[in-house]
C-alpha cells in the first residue's frame, strides 16, 4: 500500500509552484522527443534499476514475515523486470514516461502487493545498533573541536561518510554484502576536496556569521547515516538554540528510516533529562514527511511536516534521492542545502564526473519577493564542464534563457540581503 496520509505542498515552494518546481533533477526527455520511443537516458535509468533486481530479491526471499518469500520474491522479480522492458518498448505504459520516481514507485508497489512491507528491516536493525554503540565517540569526537568551522566541517563529512550505507545502489549493495561498511574508515577516506559540487566554505562561512533559528532536515538511511551523520548535525543546531525538524518515510522503502523508527532511536540516545549527550533537546522534532519513497516530490507532504516547516529558515535534503537525484535544483523560500554522495555512475555522468562515491554538496541562498517576482543569487553548476559558474545576477524560476534554472533578471546583488 501506499502511504494514506493527505498530501500537501511543501509551504516553503515558491508560487506557482507548477511553473516553479519539478521534482527531476535530470532531463529523461525534452518535449521534441518522441512520445513513443524510449529516450537514451530513459533506456541507461531503466537498466540501472534493472541491475538492481538481483539485490531486491535476495532481501525478498529472505523476509521472514512473509510466507512463501522464496517464490513471491521471484514473482516481483519477473513481475518488475516485465514492467521495466514494457516502458523501454513503450515509455507512456505503466504510467510513463518513466523517471526516478516512477521507477522507484512501480517497484514499491509490486514488492507491496506481494505482501512485501520492509524486505530491508533486519539489516537496518542491525546498522542501527552498531550506530547506536558508536554515537557518543562520535559526539565526543565532535566536540573536542574547539574551532566553529573546523568543526561543521567534520560534522558534514560525517553526513557524507554516512550517506554511503545505500543498499538502492546496486553496486554498493554487493559491498555491503560482502564486506560491511565501517563509518570511520569511510570518514578518512573521502574523495578530496574540490568535490563535484563543492559549497562547504560558503556553508563554513555561512555558518560562522549567521544563526539559523529553525532547520528542516529531510533524513536518508538509517544506521550510520542518520546517527552518526544527521545527528550529531542536528545535535549542533540544538548547541546554538535552534530548532530542528527532523522529516523521515511515513512507509519503508529500502533502507530509509521511517518515522517510527526514528523516533525509537533518539528515544534511546536522550537521556533521563531530554538531553543529547550534554543537550538540550527539547527543540528537536521529528515529522512523518508522508513520503514512501527513496526519493521525494516536495508536492506531496503531509500536512504535519508542512505546519512544522512553514517558518523554517533553512532546509536540507540529504541523501541521493532526495537532493541529487530529484531536488538538486529545487528553490526555496528559504536557505536550503542539498548533500549526498553521488552513487550511480549515471548521476556522475550527468555532473561531469567519472568516480563513484563523490562528496556533493550544494548551498541554496533563500528566495525573495522583489517587485513580485521570486529572485535569488544565482549560483550555477554546469555538470558538462565539471564546474561551476557563479553569475552576479537573479534569476526569475521558470524563465528562458542562458541559465539552467529560468530567465536571468539582472539586479545589483546587494538589493536581496
């Protein structure tokens, strides 16, 4: 089934949100395509998912909630690999034209109609209770950073140490099948810095001059991911007074938190007195984000998320599905960063790199109303150059012209902050 909460807009989507928002990071097709034929990147991203049946249906027949798992499991891998070659011979069948999030949609609700609710479910109580062990060294660690900005940055290579433990991707899944991950080796062994996209020293910086006073974080895996990643990140936010709004899957999908869960992990982390290993953490709040995918369309979101969210002045999308994949471009009515390791080669293709497992992380000044027109500072990111390129200029979203985001509408920068 899929999740049964009521669905609303994200508050914080600049209007009109159908002229402003779509949640597609990578152009799957143009309108002069053909309607009936599979476009070359529909035909790579069906295949990826493709590769990723095998995975899928060793955990299926492997969840013992479920009676007959062995045989039902081949049944969603017949049923899913049927489904993925009738889009590739026709991509307006099964709901197309096919994009991550119809990809990710038709695999959920086969795997559901089998009676499959969370084939992942024993791998991530297992993660999560290596993470737990580990939380206060963590911390500690953290901690013993006197230095405000040398400190966020351990605490966002730690998010994307964390963000590696992603059983979607297939190759990643094999590791992990055969080797386990360790969060403190990934840690150490980042790919070096310029990354992909590369905003750590403006969010440094950032961080250094200016308070946040309420943070919506949309939350990825579970494990190390998002206790020794978003929560000793979370944890930060808290140390200055701010509050933080934790956004996790109404329903399981792969290996994502859910809400409950979630709420069942930081219950074991507070102590007798609210706090989080030294902090206060009555201003942490954790929401059913409605969501019931890996990847996330900020049109639909449950309605506690969007009280919750609706004076937020900063949001930030973890995870590859969430931020790269879907919402890498996304623009807010307020500050906004989007972090994950890139983790499909046909995502690093498309920035203009060649390696897995690439660092990404991008910062997204909020947007303001200027003489009716929502305007932000434009900063670009050309993935075919493997670059970026900052333009002194705003952007009206929805636009045409030379930007990847809409029309350039040129104003002195100064007149936005």
């Amino acid at each position: 089934m899929e999740s049964s909460s009521p669905s609303v807009p994200f508050p914080l989507l600049p209007t009109p949100i159908e002229a402003n928002y779509r949640a597609c990071t990578i152009p799957y097709r143009f309108p002069s395509d053909n309607p009936r034929k599979a476009t070359p990147v529909e035909i790579q991203w069906i295949d990826l998912f493709l590769n990723s049946v095998p995975s899928f249906r060793q955990r299926a027949e492997n969840d013992p909630t479920v009676i007959d798992a062995a045989a039902k499991a081949e049944r969603f891998a017949q049923r899913y690999t049927e489904i993925l070659e009738d889009l590739k011979k026709d991509p307006e069948s099964h709901g197309g034209p096919p994009d991550c999030i119809l990809l990710c949609r038709l695999r959920e609700q086969v795997l559901r109609e089998l009676g499959f609710r969370d084939i992942f479910k024993k791998v991530k109580d297992e993660e999560n209770a290596k993470a737990l062990s580990l939380f206060e060294s963590v911390v500690r660690l953290n901690d013993s950073i006197e230095d405000d900005g040398n400190r966020i940055e351990n605490l966002v290579r730690g998010i994307l140490a964390g963000n590696i433990f992603d059983l979607g991707s297939a190759q990643l899944a094999e590791v992990f099948a055969k080797d386990g991950m360790s969060f403190l080796a990934s840690c150490q062994n980042l790919v070096s810095r310029p990354w992909v996209i590369d905003d750590l020293d403006i969010f440094k910086a950032k961080w250094t001059k200016k308070s946040w006073k309420k943070a919506v974080i949309f939350v990825d895996n579970s494990g190390a991911d998002v206790i020794l990643g978003i929560l000793p990140f979370a944890r930060e936010f808290l140390r200055r007074g701010a509050q933080v709004v934790l956004a996790a899957n109404d329903l399981p999908s792969i290996n994502d938190v859910t809400y409950p869960e979630l709420v069942e992990i930081i219950s074991k982390l507070k102590d007798e007195n609210g706090c989080l290993f030294g902090v206060d953490a009555s201003g942490l709040l954790v929401a059913n984000s409605g969501n019931d995918l890996p990847v996330i369309d900020l049109t639909n979101v449950s309605p506690e998320l969007a009280y919750l969210a609706s004076d937020a002045d900063l949001v930030v999308l973890e995870g590859m599905g969430r931020s790269i994949e879907t919402n890498l471009y996304a623009q807010l009515k307020c500050d906004s960063i989007k972090i994950g390791m890139v983790k499909h080669p046909e995502v690093a293709q498309f920035l203009g790199g060649m390696e897995l497992l690439i660092p990404l992380i991008k910062i997204e000044p909020c947007w303001k109303e200027l003489d009716g027109i929502w305007c932000r500072l434009h900063r670009r990111f050309d993935g075919r150059r493997g670059g970026r390129k900052v333009a002194s200029a705003m952007e009206e979203p929805g636009g045409e012209g030379s930007s990847r985001h809409g029309r350039i509408v040129r104003h002195r920068t100064r007149s936005l902050f």
